[in-house]
C-alpha cells in the first residue's frame, strides 16, 4: 500500500474557464481570444445537467428535460430532444459515432418501470436529429427497479446495464439492432452496481461489475459466463474506471479508504488516498479522484444532493507510476470530470466549464530540476517516453548537480547512463584527479562494455588499473571468453600494458587475439626468452609463420642457432603448425622459398652449411640460390682450410657440387666462384663444359702444361681444329726444346690439311731453336702429295680434253649428217619399239607411252636427264661462284677491316666445299678454289696482324 502522504505536489496542469467563442474561428476550449477582439464571455451549459460524457470530438450531455447537448471543439452547443421526461445515462463510445443513452419516455403511476435505453448514430440524421436505430426497455423483467450503471463495448457487441438492485443485464450482438441482439440477465446481487468496465485480452472479453460491497469479473465471450470474486470492498457510483495499456487495462475501483487495481483474475495494487470519493476517471496516464474530505455514507450516493451542493471538493490527479500528485485543486461542486481534445474538463454545478491542460514534458522536467527532483524527472520522462537524448541530458544535468554536492559516486552513475549520448571527454575531464581514479575506471569500464571506447579510453583505463595495481580488476578486463566480448582495441591495450611492464598481461593479450607480432617483440625485446618464441612461431600458420621468421630469424638465430636452423629446415620442405597452434595439420605440408632465408644465416656459417646441404639433399628443385650459395660456401671452406686431408675432402665435394648440373644456367656465376677462390679444377671442368676451349688451352700454356696442350688440341681438336695452330703457334714461341711436341703438332696438321705449309714455316721461323729437321718430314710428305695431286689432276685434264674433242665431233655430225635411229628395243621397257615411237639425237628410243609415263619434260631424254642435270648445276655453280670471287676480292681490297669482310662472308657460307657427285668415291679431288681462297685469306689476315 502507497501512502499518498508521501507524495509530491506539483501542478503540472493549466487551470482555466472555458469562455464562449466570439466567432466561428473553431478555437479550442480554454483557449484566450486573438489580439484585439472584445473580451468573451464564460461558457454556461444549460442547467438541468444531469449526466456527461465524452468522445468523437464532443462533449455530450443529458438533462432533466429529456435532450442530449453536444458542445464540440468550437463551443457551439446543439442538442435535440431524446426523450420525453429526462435523460439518466450516457455512453460515448470512442472508436464509433454511436451514443448510447438511458431516460424516461413515460410519466405514469409508477415511473420506475419505464427507463428507455435508444441506440443514436450520429453520422446519420432522422429530420435534422442525429437516426436512433434501436429503442428497448432497460429493464428485461417486471421488477421494478433503477438502472445506476451503463457500458458499451467498442466493438459494439456488448453491453451491460447494472441496476441498484443488484443486477447485470448483458446485451450480446449487434447492439444497433434488434434483431441480432440477445438480451439476458449476468449477475444478480444484493448490493446495487455501481460500475462496469469492458475489457478486451486478445480474443477474451472480460466484464467487470462492481457493487457498493464487491468486485467481481466475468469473461462474457465464451459460455456460461465464468465469474471470479475478485474483492469484498466496493464503491460509490462513478468511482471505477478503466485505465490505459500503460497500467495494463487494469480496473480501477476507488473505495473511500483505499484505491484498488484489478486484473480479471485478481486484485493488484492498492494506494491510500484519503477522503470520500465522489469521481473516479483515467486520462492520459493519469488517475483523476474527485473528494471530499468530510466522511458521508455511501448511501448518499443513491439520494438526493442538495445536501452537497454546498460542500467544497477537492480533484487530485495523480501519477501512479512516478508516484506524485501532478495537480490539486478545490472546486464547488463537481458534476462530472471529462476528458477530450488532449484536456481536461471539470463540470460544475453552476454551469461552468473549467479546462485543466497541461504542460508539456520540457516544462514539467524544467519544474523539477529547479527543486533538483532528478530521480523524479528521469521517471516522468521515461514515462513520458521522452527520447534517449532528452534522457541522456536529464542523467547529465543529475550528474552534474550530484558532482556540485561531492557525491562523486552518485555523479558518476549517472554520467554513466549516459554513454552513447554525451562526449566521453566531458566525464573523463572532471574525473581526472587521482583521488576520483576509481570513479573514472569505473566510467570507462562501462564506455569498453558498450563497445564506445577509442584507443585513447582503454590507454586510460589500462593506465588506472595499473596505477590502482588492480590486478584481479585488469586479468577480469583483458581475460574475455571470446572474440565478440572483446570492448576496446587489443593493440592499443598491448602497448599500453607492455609500457607498464604487465608482460604476462600483454602476451595473453596479444597470444589469444593473433597479435603474433606483438607477443614476439615482448618475447624477444622485453623477456629475451627466445625458446618461447621460437615455439610460438612453430605453432603458427605457415604464412604467419614465414613472415615472422624473416622478421625475427637473425635475432633467433643469434642466440639458439641450432633450434633455429631446425624449424628453418621444416618451414622450407613440409611445414606443419605444431599440434598446441593454431594452423591446421591435416592441411598439405608447405614450403617456404629456402632462398630468401639466407641471408638470416649471415653470421652463422656453419648452420648455413647445414641448411643448405639439408635442402639440397631433401628438396633437390630447390632454387638456384641455395647451390650458388653452398658453392661459395665450399670454395671458401677449401680456400681457408689448412689440413691436408680436410682440404682434399673439401676439394671432392665443391666438384661433386660443381657436377650435379645445377649451374647450367649460371655458368659465368659459377665461373667467377671458382676463379674467385682459385680453384682451378673448377675452372678447368667449366671451361669444359662451356665449351671454352681456347681458355683451356690458354691456362696450360700460363702453366707451361705442355702434354696437357697435346691433351686438350686431341680431346677438342675435332670440334675447334683451330687449337692445333694455336699450339704450334705456341710452341713456336718457346725458346726451350719442343721439338717433341712440335713434331705431334705438325703430324696432326699434316693429316687434317689444317694449315698451308708456307704458314707452317712462317710459324716455325720464330723459334730460334727450331731446325729443318723439325719440319722435313713435314715438308717431304707435303710436297710428296702434292706431286701426287698434280699428276691426278693433269690426268683428269687430258681426260676431259679427250671428251670435250669426241663431243663436238659428235655435235658437228649432227649438224652436217643425218641421224639414223637403227634402235629396235625400248630403252626404257626393253620391249621391241613399236609406232608410235619416240627418238632422241642421243641414240635413245622409246615408246611413246613409256616416254609419256617417265619423261619429267617434252624435250629431255629420260635416260640421260640425270648426267645432264648434274652437268648443268656445276656450270652454273661455277659461273656463279666466278662472279662471287671477283666480288669478294673487290670488296676486300677496298675495305679498311679485312676481317670484317671475310667473317661476313663466312656467315653466309660461301666458303662451304662443294662436293661433285661425279667424284669417284676414293678420288683425292684437287683442292678447290674455295680452299685455295681460304688459304690465301688466312695467309693475308696473318700478314696484315
């Protein structure tokens, strides 16, 4: 129970009389008259008033003289005459423009028994009065008896008329018309009713009856009527009501001791408002109770009131849910109390309307923080359903005031409410003092679990906590139980945390949210503890992981080398997270590219060694820089190595390396290693299979590496014949005997025809020490072929003398006697010839179908077609070749680079020997012209050098 004693006066209404309208400028009731305009009068109702009621825009009366008034928004009163006699009750419904109504027709003996209850729709007219469409006797029976109470549903389904002898007829179906409505007695009781409320729940309708001693409710949208006794206390007549969803639709029942609210089912709250209660009515939120102080019977509700026209009433309205009084005034004798048009209305006995509007929210609130009810105002505004930022404002404004007082912890609640809305710098600067360091830590807490903090606000907060040494405080902030709790920035709070030396804090941090970069950089720069790392890194993903290693790898492998090369070797082959990480095992192995972690074994050349062998043994695609960088690892070994025995070991695996094949496409690379670290052996295999002859030559002749000059010219002599002059070349230099080896030289040379003899006695004549001896054999057997090859070529040039003479004789008995053809075979077939024939001046006869089957033209013998072809072709070789030499000596003598000239033309092969398919097989041919050319080219670039 509330007392109501306790509870705060206000007056957050506007009292004022309605005055009567000047004009037609539909003003709304209690409203002044425009600027300028003759002072109106008071508004006066008819006197006679014995019921209201209110709805659609209109206020509706009933008098003594059976009419209905309707005073609408402009104050112009209409009516008409409902009955004869007079009007008893009212009920405006509120979602139709249908009125209800009760009154008298008939003045007979006993007057009781004639109340009419009539049905009005006001939207249709009947002769200028609003269409009554149903007209029916209140009371169902014979009893006489008064009706005291009437109530419509809004869906015009029901409705209930309760009797001061204690009964409830329910009216069920259309209640506009006769025909689809059912008239039947609910409740019968002792006590007289005094009120009745619809309430609707869903599907179910409920009907509450209250009586001078009872409450009770039935639900009339089923069967049989169900009723629950809800309460032993009752009520006057006018004093129940029904409130609004904000309270529920509760029922409301306002005894002279107490208030009472109602659910269907059972009694709710009850508040102790003082005085005998007269009118009860719900508007807006808000309980309005029309008292009087002085006790009277509730009998005298049912007699006459003269006796109480006198008496002074007092009207409370009340705010049940903030629990205030929001306005009190006395009034003389209150008819009724009405609500419409957002205000509302008191009707006095003496005709006058008094409005009661009231104030808006921003005034209200205005009122109360002038007497610094903030706790007040914050309920009427969530009441009120004022928006987050009007609230924000009143929790500032609270704030601020409790801070003014020093109640810093009562401050800084409400400055909490208000995060979201207000600027967190606006808090935080009045908190700042050391000695409100808890008040702030617990503003920011709430600004990180509404996920409103910056970087800047966990910095702080992280900082109060460590200032506080709070550390169950900070584990509790930092140690969430998933990703989605996390309020405020992980790095930001990694940083912070590290600063103030919380190591443990951080890497928890940084460990359980993916900030790999950061918990290695405390593990590394602030713990030094490199085996954490290390495994840390091992258990990451293989991307995370590479990325880190070419970050952190020179640190780690500085300190714990060995451990390092060790994860090195996994993360290049077949790379899987260790079973305590993150990264997936039963994904296929990775790997890394071993090239770009070379350089983290910068000072480490032994694990270097390690690495590289490893992955040269177990990933042999590996890239070419992992072979290049073992090669330069092995030739430095060899170079610097001391032991005999170690350095052969050495020596073998740099060749073996050198001969896997991995440096065909860095031969120069390679090369350069080897002749870098003087490693000749390299040098020599390079140059051999680069092909490098000449440079092989030139290391033994540095060398003076005489049997291995023989050695190199027999090996590549085939592929390079050059090499034989340059030996004889050089062992023509040599002042010392070389006879041996000249004599090797020359045979070779003597054999493949390398070089002229005039050149080979030029070459000879440099060396002082050489003697004929040296070259008469050379020069015997020499000048002994070519003998040989003169009388050959004298032999073959009779030959042809002969033949060219027995030709022409040939021609000339062709031209000066005729050609007998005494052939009598085919040539081709070997057939006897027959007509048609064909015959040749060469002496070959065919038939003309074999002719037509082999022959390649009309005007070739085909037997003789492949000797002349041949013939042909070598004339023409000749005569072209004829001109190419002419060319090729103009342009020769002319030229100022001869050399230039001769290579031109050996790139297009004009020097190329043309073999004669003539030759016999084992005839020695004379040297053609194009080797005599080549002779006489290399003799003049000789020369010209």
């Amino acid at each position: 129970m509330a007392a109501y004693l306790q509870w705060r006066r206000f007056v957050f209404f506007d009292k004022e009389l309605v005055k009567e309208p000047l004009g037609n400028d539909g003003a709304a009731p209690g409203t002044a008259p425009a600027s300028g305009s003759t002072v109106s009068k008071f508004l006066c109702l008819p006197p006679g008033i014995t019921v209201c009621d209110s709805g659609r825009g209109s206020l509706v009366f009933g008098d003594m003289e059976g009419q209905i008034w309707f005073l609408p928004r402009s104050l112009q009163l209409t009516g008409f005459q409902a009955y004869k006699l007079r009007v008893t009750h009212l009920y405006q419904l509120k979602q139709h423009n249908i009125l209800a109504s009760v009154g008298e027709d008939e003045e007979g003996i006993n007057p009781l028994v004639c109340p009419q209850v009539k049905i009005w729709n006001l939207e249709k007219r009947d002769g200028g009065n609003p269409l009554c469409t149903r007209i029916f006797p209140a009371i169902p029976g014979t009893e006489p008896t008064v009706v005291s109470c009437l109530t419509v549903h809004e869906n015009l389904n029901f409705m209930a008329i309760g009797f001061t002898d204690g009964s409830v007829t329910l009216n069920k179906g259309d209640i506009t018309r006769d025909r689809h409505s059912k008239t039947q007695i609910l409740h019968k009781g002792n006590y007289p009713v005094t009120g009745l409320a619809f309430r609707q729940a869903g599907k179910t309708t409920h009907l509450f009856v209250v009586t001078t001693e009872n409450v009770q409710s039935y639900i009339v949208s089923g069967k049989d009527y169900p009723r629950v006794e809800l309460d032993t206390h009752g009520c006057g007549l006018r004093c129940s009501a029904l409130s609004d969803p904000s309270q529920d639709l509760q029922f409301i029942v306002a005894g002279d001791e107490c208030v009472y609210l109602y659910q269907p089912d059972e009694r709710g709250p009850c508040f102790a408002f003082e005085g005998h209660k007269l009118i009860a009515h719900w508007f807006r939120g808000y309980l309005v109770i029309v008292s009087r102080d002085r006790k009277v019977s509730p009998k005298s509700e049912f007699t006459s009131r003269d006796s109480q026209s006198s008496d002074k009433q007092i009207l409370n309205i009340y705010d049940l849910c903030n629990k205030f009084i929001a306005y009190s005034a006395v009034f003389e004798d209150i008819v009724d109390v009405l609500a419409e048009w957002g205000s509302l209305y008191v009707l006095t006995r003496d005709g006058r309307v008094h409005a009661l509007q009231e104030k808006d929210t921003q005034t209200k609130l205005e009122m109360l923080f002038k007497k610094n009810l903030f706790e007040m105002a914050i309920n009427l505004a969530k009441s009120q359903h004022l928006d987050s930022d009007g609230l924000a404002q009143i929790f500032m404004q609270y704030g601020d005031h409790l801070y003014s007082k020093g109640n810093h912890d009562g401050a800084v609640q409400q400055y909490i409410r208000t995060i979201g809305k207000l600027e967190p710098s606006y808090v935080i600067r009045k908190f700042l003092d050391a000695q409100r360091i808890h008040n702030l830590t617990a503003y920011l807490q709430t600004l990180h679990r509404q996920s409103l903090a910056n970087a800047d606000h966990t910095t702080l907060l992280l900082n109060c906590y460590t200032k506080l040494k709070d550390s169950s405080k900070l584990e509790e902030f930092i140690k969430t139980k998933s990703e989605s709790e996390v309020h405020f920035d992980v790095e930001t709070a990694i940083k912070v945390l590290r600063q103030a030396g919380y190591y443990s804090h951080a890497l928890y941090l940084a460990e359980n949210h993916a900030h790999h970069e950061w918990y290695l950089k405390i593990q590394l720069e602030d713990i030094k503890n490199y085996q954490e790392a290390l495994r840390y890194i091992g258990k990451l993903p293989f991307e995370q992981a590479e990325s880190n290693m070419k970050r952190y790898g020179k640190i780690l492998m500085h300190h714990i080398p060995e451990q390092t090369t060790h994860l090195l070797k996994g993360l290049c082959t077949d790379y899987r997270p260790s079973p305590e990480g993150r990264g997936d095992r039963d994904a296929p192995g990775c790997r890394a590219n071993s090239e770009e972690f070379i350089p983290i074994f910068a000072n480490n050349p032994r694990e270097l060694k390690a690495f590289l062998e490893h992955m040269s043994e177990v990933q042999p695609d590996s890239p070419q820089g992992i072979y290049d960088t073992l090669l330069e690892l092995r030739l430095q070994n060899w170079a610097h190595e001391k032991d005999p025995q170690i350095k052969e070991k050495l020596h073998a695996e740099a060749i073996s390396l050198l001969k896997s094949g991995r440096f065909c496409d860095v031969f120069d690379k390679a090369l350069v290693l080897c002749q870098m670290h003087d490693f000749q052996d390299g040098v020599l295999y390079l140059y051999e299979q680069g092909k490098l002859f000449q440079q092989i030559m030139h290391y033994h002749m540095q060398h003076e590496q005489y049997r291995q000059v023989i050695a190199v010219c027999e090996r590549h002599g085939e592929q390079d014949p050059s090499l034989w002059e340059q030996a004889l070349s050089y062992f023509a230099r040599k002042e010392e005997d070389c006879k041996e080896y000249v004599a090797a030289v020359l045979k070779h040379i003597e054999s493949k025809n390398l070089m002229p003899p005039l050149l080979v006695v030029q070459t000879l004549a440099h060396n002082s020490t050489a003697t004929l001896s040296v070259i008469r054999d050379y020069l015997v057997q020499k000048l002994q072929k070519q003998s040989q090859q003169i009388a050959q070529d004298e032999l073959r040039v009779r030959r042809y003398r002969e033949e060219t003479t027995r030709i022409r004789q040939e021609i000339q008995e062709l031209k000066a006697s005729p050609k007998i053809f005494q052939k009598t075979k085919c040539s081709i077939c070997n057939s006897a010839l027959e007509l048609p024939s064909v015959h040749f001046l060469c002496g070959h006869s065919f038939h003309q179908h074999c002719f037509e089957s082999y022959s390649e033209s009309d005007a070739d013998c085909p037997t003789c077609l492949p000797e002349n072809r041949k013939v042909m072709d070598m004339i023409r070789a000749q005569e072209q070749k004829r001109d190419l030499h002419d060319q090729f000596q103009h342009q020769l003598k002319c030229s100022n680079d001869s050399f230039s000239v001769i290579a031109d033309y050996f790139g297009r092969g004009v020097f190329n020997k043309l073999t004669l398919l003539t030759d016999p097989p084992t005839a020695r041919l004379t040297p053609s012209l194009e080797v005599g050319l080549q002779r006489d080219l290399l003799m003049h670039s000789k020369r010209g050098t």
